[in-house]
C-alpha cells in the first residue's frame, strides 16, 4: 500500500455531492492516504474545515485545514477582514496549514480583475505576516499570478494548486520558492504540457492532490472524486518521473509532510 497526502481536498462538497465523510475517509484509509488537507474557499467553508479537522482525524488518517477566499468568490470579497481574523485566530492551531484556496481566476469572470488582486496580495501580506503558507488558485492568469507573487518574494511562500500552465511557468513559479501540485489532470491525456512540467521539475519541488469531488483521473474521469483517487495521480507521476517509483512516491510525501508543517519549499 501506498503512503500518501491529499493536500488539496473539499470533504464537504464530496458530502454534498452524496457520499458521507466518514465513507470518503474510510477508502482514503484503504487507499493509503495518511493525511488529507480540507480546503475553505470562503468564511463559512473555513470555519467548517477547521471543524472537520477537529472532528474526523484519528490515529490512522490526520485532517489538517485551510482558510481562504477563491477567486471565483467574489461575493464573499466584502468577508475579506473577516477572514483575515480568522487567519489569526487560528495561527497556533498545528491543525491550520495554510491560508486559501486564494488567487486570480481570469476563466470565469475576467471584469474583476484588479478586485481579484487587491484580495490576493491581503493574504500574501498575511502569509508572510504569520509564516503561513498560501494554497493558490491560477486559471488563465498565469502571466498576473507570476507578477503578483514576485511582489511578495521572499516573503509569501506556498503552493500553486491544480497546476494548469505549462513548464517554462512552473519553473518561474518554483523559482519564486512556490511548490506546484498536480491533480488528476496529470493523467488526461490530451494534458502534454503539464506532465512535461511534472518531468522537468526537481521532484522536491512537487505535491499531489485530488481537488476532489472535482477533476477525478483515469478511469473515473468524469464522475465524482474522492481522495482515495490520488493513488492514480501518484502512478501518472511514476511514469513521468525517471526515478524509482519508491523515491517518487517518498519525496512526495515528504514534500507534502512538509508542507503541511507551514514549511517552504526551499525550507531547509
């Protein structure tokens, strides 16, 4: 079996979508996944994340939390104070991995563009503020996102999430000391550019994730996702990837480890 982290998860759209908790992380377990990373995308979704945590880790699978704002949320925009306060009434709890999903999502609605960035450099400033990692979200904007967080070098630090871009951005971005996460897209097969990213990048630099319930890999492109799907990312890498599939899959999850312990990737 497989040792694994699932950094990027939403347990509770899964639930919503019609498969309970408690079954999502019963398979994770049979599937090897030691710890999985619930994401919030909004006030709400956070405060429930840091619930779940609290509620659903045991001795054999451990739920750590994000709090964040989605690009795609511009609703909740007005929240963004509110959610900073959570941030840093929440910065002790070892449980609190991250600040996000944040970023800049150009696909679904380009108007709001310089309101995307005011709220993302909030949080970068927050990232740096407390030593926290931030999850980003980048669709379509690669160009503002490489910008926005050259900004903050050497000060914010994190993951770019569901890598979408191609490798000459990711390299750009893990030389701005950002980890690059991959989702099942790794395995589609028309997703050329992305996997040539996951060859060439310093394998140190790289996570896994689901995304679930959404982006679900080969053979259950499709349907819902789950996180005992990220097996299917971590073998798509195996064949990408020229060392042994022992040192893959132990690098990443030690990458994972650490940054779910608010480490950098250039953390030494």
């Amino acid at each position: 079996m497989y040792s694994i982290i699932d950094t990027h998860c939403h347990l509770d759209i899964i639930q919503e979508q019609g498969q309970d908790i408690a079954e999502s992380l019963k398979k994770a377990k049979e599937s090897g996944i030691k710890k999985i990373v619930q994401i919030g995308i909004d006030l709400e979704s956070s405060i429930r994340a840091k619930g779940l945590s609290e509620k659903f880790s045991d001795e054999e699978i451990e739920i750590f939390y994000s709090i964040g704002c989605h690009p795609t949320e511009t609703h909740e925009f007005p929240k963004k104070e509110e959610i900073l306060t959570l941030v840093k009434e929440n910065v002790t709890d070892q449980k609190l991995s991250a600040i996000g999903e944040i970023g800049l999502d150009y696909y679904h609605d380009a108007s709001t563009k310089a309101y995307q960035a005011d709220v993302l450099h909030s949080f970068l400033e927050a990232s740096s503020q407390y030593s926290l990692p931030v999850v980003i979200h980048s669709r379509d904007a690669a160009e503002d996102t490489v910008s926005i967080l050259k900004d903050h070098r050497d000060k914010a630090f994190g993951v770019i999430h569901c890598f979408t871009y191609d490798y000459p951005t990711a390299k750009k971005l893990v030389d701005l000391g950002y980890y690059i996460s991959f989702s099942g897209i790794l395995a589609f097969k028309n997703a050329r550019d992305i996997q040539e990213a996951a060859e060439k990048l310093p394998l140190e630099s790289m996570l896994i994730e689901t995304d679930a319930p959404f982006l679900a890999p080969p053979p259950f492109r499709g349907k819902r996702n789950e996180p005992s799907y990220t097996k299917f990312v971590l073998e798509k890498m195996f064949s990408l990837r020229k060392e042994s599939n022992a040192q893959v899959e132990k690098t990443l999850y030690n990458n994972s480890l650490k940054f779910t312990q608010r480490k950098a990737y250039h953390h030494d």
